[in-house]
C-alpha cells in the first residue's frame, strides 16, 4: 500500500532539487496531488475510492499560476512505465503547424508516432495557442488534435492528458461543443477551484 504522506514529502523534495529550491506544496494542493499520483502509479484502490478511471486520460483545470505544469512535470518522476507520457505546450504545437502546416495535426494524431517516446501525451495550457492560419487557411488546431485523439482513445485506448486555465463554458466557446463532449467522455476531469490563488503574485 502506497504512504502517501510519505510520497507527497518526497515530491516536494523532487520540487526543491529540480524546480526551486523554496518550492512547497499548499495543503490545499494535496487532495489534487494524490489523485494525480494515485493515477500516475496505476493505484488501482486509491483511484476507486477517488472515483478516477485509469483508462481514461486526465484533464486538469484551474487559475492560473496555481502549479498544474509543475505537478505533471512532478509525475514524471513517479510514474509506471504503462503511465509514462510525451509533453509539450499547446504553443509550442501551434508554432510547429506554422512551420509544418497539416502535418502537424498528423503527427499529434496517429497512434504510435514514430518520433514519440510515448504514445500518450500531456498537452499543456490549453488555450494559450491561438486559431493560426496556415497559407490563409485559418486552423482551431487543437480542436482537430483533440478529436483525433478521441478516435484513438476509443480504438486504440491511448490516452490524452490536457492541463487548462479555462473553465468548461470557456472551453466549449473556444474550441466547440463537440470538442468539450468529447473531453468529459476521455478524460477524468480534476478541477481546482477558481478561488484559488496565483502563487507567483
């Protein structure tokens, strides 16, 4: 059986060696870093009692600057290798379809990317890319990656993880209903009440 109070000292220990050496959790944060641990180390009890499905994928949502990056970057040194995951930013994939154009979707989308280390990955900050065009085209292309990805998930049970500032009316405004449906069917959703405050200011 897995301590968790013993794990929750040791990522805070991860934090201060490879994040900032103040780094600390808020008490607040611990109910949300033991779901995300519980599901990052496959604990199959832990995540019945949370009410988390470990075949789906996770959507964590909150305030900005409240530390959703760093607690994901933290799994990534937990995690089971059936768990294990490829990261990027949502920026970072809109830049590269600037560059590559529809390939960029084709890559996000297909199964097992050869270029991958991982076939699941954590897209991060959702809603800080913007609708790019692409030779005057106009793309919403995190929206086309995120409906790919459901296909995957249904066929293929490869799983999506998205971090986000933006609530779910937000997310159904920027980037359709469909692609919010299909959000809750894929993913756990763990929400960080919009109370909380940025721990940088």
């Amino acid at each position: 059986m897995i301590n968790y109070q013993k794990l929750l000292f040791h990522l805070e220990q991860q934090g201060r060696k490879h994040i900032h050496p103040n780094y600390t959790f808020q008490k607040e944060d611990f109910p949300f870093i033991i779901r995300l641990a519980a599901y990052f180390l496959n604990d199959e009890e832990k995540c019945k009692e949370l009410a988390i499905d470990l075949d789906k994928g996770i959507l964590l949502t909150g305030p900005i600057g409240i530390g959703k990056t760093t607690w994901f970057r933290l799994m990534q040194r937990i995690m089971v290798k059936e768990q294990k995951f490829f990261y990027t930013t949502c920026r970072d994939v809109s830049f590269e379809f600037i560059k590559e154009g529809y390939n960029t979707i084709d890559k996000y989308s297909r199964g097992i990317p050869l270029d991958f280390p991982m076939k699941n990955i954590c897209f991060d900050d959702l809603g800080t890319e913007n609708n790019i065009k692409y030779f005057g085209n106009e793309c919403n292309v995190m929206a086309e990656i995120i409906l790919s990805r459901y296909d995957l998930f249904m066929n293929l049970n490869i799983k999506t993880h998205i971090t986000t500032n933006l609530s779910a009316s937000e997310i159904e405004k920027y980037y359709t209903e469909r692609v919010r449906s299909r959000l809750r069917q894929m993913m756990n959703v763990l929400a960080v009440p919009a109370s909380r405050k940025d721990k940088r200011n």
